[in-house]
C-alpha cells in the first residue's frame, strides 16, 4: 500500500473516532486485548492494514499484560 492509501485510511479512522491511531491501537490491542481481526472489523479496515500499523507504532504482544488463569 503506498504512503498516500496509508495515510488516508489513518484520516479515514481519525473522522470515525475522534481519536490517533496509534492511541486507539494501544487502548483496543494492549489494553482491551482485542485481535487484529477484531480491530480490524471495529475500524473497517483490512486486518493487514492492523498489522502495519502495529509494526509501525512499535506495538507488540509483549506490551500486552499477562492474563491471570
């Protein structure tokens, strides 16, 4: 995807939301610990897309707080 469709999409969520991207990733993916599918359908965009940002934003699972059993 070229930096132009990227940029459009980030605007496109931005109008839906209110709120960065890279806030509502972190609020969805660490602390809600949604999937990237689920994200993914919430911002009606492509699960890829998800990922990209992800790596983008640095990120990660292991940002992610451990579950208790």
């Amino acid at each position: 995807m070229d930096d132009g469709r990227k940029s459009h999409a980030k605007e496109l969520v931005r109008e839906r939301t209110g709120r960065e991207v890279p806030d509502l990733l972190r609020e969805l993916y660490v602390d809600r610990r949604h999937t990237q599918a689920e994200i993914a359908r919430a911002l009606d965009v492509h699960r890829m897309t998800i990922v990209l940002w992800l790596q983008e934003y640095g990120i990660t699972r292991s940002d992610r707080p451990e579950v208790a059993l």
